[in-house]
C-alpha cells in the first residue's frame, strides 16, 4: 500500500495522507514504514496489536511527535511545518483524559476553548452543548477528578471537540464506556463523519469497529500491513458457526453438499464452524439447509469482518 503526497491535487480534499513514515526511540524501531489514507466524511480504523506503532502514529498525526522519516498532511497541512494550522483542524483524544483535578467538568471544556482563542460567550455555550451531548451535563460543577473512568472517556471526546475540528484523533474511545454509551459514541462519530469530518479511530475492541468505520488500515511491527474498506472485509472469506437439532442431521447435510466442517467445543453448546465466501455463499448454505428440513437453531459469522482480517493477518505473520 502507497500513499504518494505530490502537489497535483488539492491535498485538504484528503483528510490525512501518511507516506512512507518512521519513527524511532533511541533503538527502538516503533514504525518501520506506514502508508496511511484517511478520507474525509468517513470514519477510519487503525488497527493492530499493542506494541504496533499505533499510538506513535496518532502523536505524530496529532502534530506531537515528528517522524523521522516520510511524509504526513492532515487536512493538507504539514505537522512539523505547519503545526499551529494542523492544531486548529485536529481534535485529539488520547487513551486517557488528563486533567486539572482542581477544575469542574465545564471549566475543562471553557478553559481549553479559551486556549483555542474562543469569546468567551461562544466557548460557554459550546461546552454547555457538548455536555449536553456527552451525557455529562448533570455533573457540570463537578471536580473531574470524581468522574469514572467511562465518564473521563466522554469529557476527553467533549474536549477534543471543543473547537469543532475538522479532524478527529480518538485512540481507544470506547475504553471503559458502558453498553448504551458505546451506541451514543457510534452515533456520534457516524454523525461526524456523514458532516464531512475525517476520523481515525485506533482501537482494540474489533466489534464496535465493524459497526463505526468504513474502512481499515491494519499496523504490524511498526509497518503497514492491509488496507480495506468495510464491504471488502465483509466479502472476503469468513468463518460461520452454525448448530441445529439436531447435530447428526447438520453433519449429514454439511458431507452430503461437499462443505468442510470443524466440531468446536468451546461454547455452551457443540457447534460446527464453517469456512464461507462471502455472505452470497453464507446465503446459499442457509437457504440450502432449510430445504434440506436442517432445523438450524444458530447462524452466524464466528466474528466481526475486521476480526477475520486481523487473526488471518496474524496467522500469516507467525
């Protein structure tokens, strides 16, 4: 995968385009080489294992490391160069919030909207909406120190969107968020990304990505290893866990339409696990062991479209 930064296009229409980037801590290689694109009006998954070079990638986006090598533009600006217009266009949402203990909720919010150069009338209200967004507004003169670490989640991304960036870095959002707040942060970021914001979204929960971006770049070893967009993951080759009453009759109908099967044990219930190509193929096995009068009792993908990428991926490099 390469991103190529030239001067034919206008780059702004490209959200973040990274070439060829790498970033080293002493002797410690922790990006060897990643090409990047994250378009603008969609949300952008970076995936990989700890140690990936996931974290680094975002600092240096987020205009707070500078690479060693290659080139990055966010939003057609050059971090090293240009770091004061790349602020401006950024919201940055680490993996941890980072606060003034001493300060409520909305004056975190009103006292970084002032270092954005915001009146003091437009940085109130904007707070006082955007913890009304978040769900935070009842603990408005609140310290935020007594905020729970899901709650610490969502004042983070209230901040990172104080000053209505175009660009949103959000590293591992949905750490520590209960269920229903998990569905409000996707959402939110689908709203985002549909008003034309570009977002980039590094996490380890796969599940929750299947439902939020529309496309993925998978990080290993400090190097990008895969790109491809949601329909993509979905159609490529899937594993599928099927049960029915009862098994034998399943069994029957797999060996008699030629389909391999693997016996898996390590649920409540036996199950046979399948190998698909694509849904039109999970379709068609479906429909074919309804006929067959198969009582199916379960159907589905053994995981996420993203998952399947990411242990294939790390299946390959072992």
């Amino acid at each position: 995968m390469t991103c190529v930064i030239g001067s034919t296009y206008d780059q702004r229409t490209w959200g973040i385009v990274v070439d060829g980037v790498a970033r080293k801590f002493g002797s410690v290689q922790a990006i060897r080489h990643i090409d990047f694109v994250a378009p603008p009006g969609e949300v952008t998954a970076l995936i990989g294992p700890n140690g990936s070079g996931k974290t680094t990638l975002m600092l240096i986006l987020a205009s707070l490391l500078a690479p060693d090598s290659g080139k990055v533009r966010v939003g057609g600006f050059d971090p090293v160069a240009e770091t004061a217009a790349v602020r401006r266009s950024v919201g940055w949402m680490p993996d941890t919030l980072g606060f003034w203990e001493s300060l409520t909720t909305l004056e975190v919010l009103t006292t970084l909207g002032a270092l954005y150069g915001m009146h003091p009338d437009q940085r109130l209200r904007r707070s006082q909406e955007l913890l009304e967004t978040v769900n935070l507004a009842e603990y408005s003169g609140q310290p935020a120190r007594v905020l729970s670490r899901g709650q610490q989640q969502r004042l983070s991304l209230a901040r990172a969107l104080i000053h209505d960036p175009q660009v949103l870095l959000l590293d591992e959002p949905a750490s520590g968020l209960d269920p229903g707040s998990r569905v409000e942060l996707r959402t939110l970021l689908r709203n985002l990304a549909a008003g034309g914001k570009t977002v980039v979204v590094s996490s380890h929960v796969l599940s929750e990505l299947d439902e939020i971006a529309d496309r993925a770049v998978f990080v290993s070893r400090g190097e990008s290893v895969k790109s491809q967009t949601i329909d993509e993951a979905g159609s490529q080759i899937r594993r599928y866990c099927v049960q029915a009453e009862p098994m034998s009759a399943l069994a029957e109908a797999l060996i008699s339409h030629g389909v391999r099967f693997e016996e898996r044990n390590d649920s409540r219930r036996t199950e046979y696990q399948v190998e698909l190509a694509g849904t039109a193929e999970a379709a068609w096995l479906l429909r074919t062991l309804v006929l067959a009068d198969v009582v199916v009792t379960a159907f589905a993908p053994a995981g996420g479209a993203l998952e399947e990428t990411y242990m294939s991926l790390e299946t390959d490099r072992r």
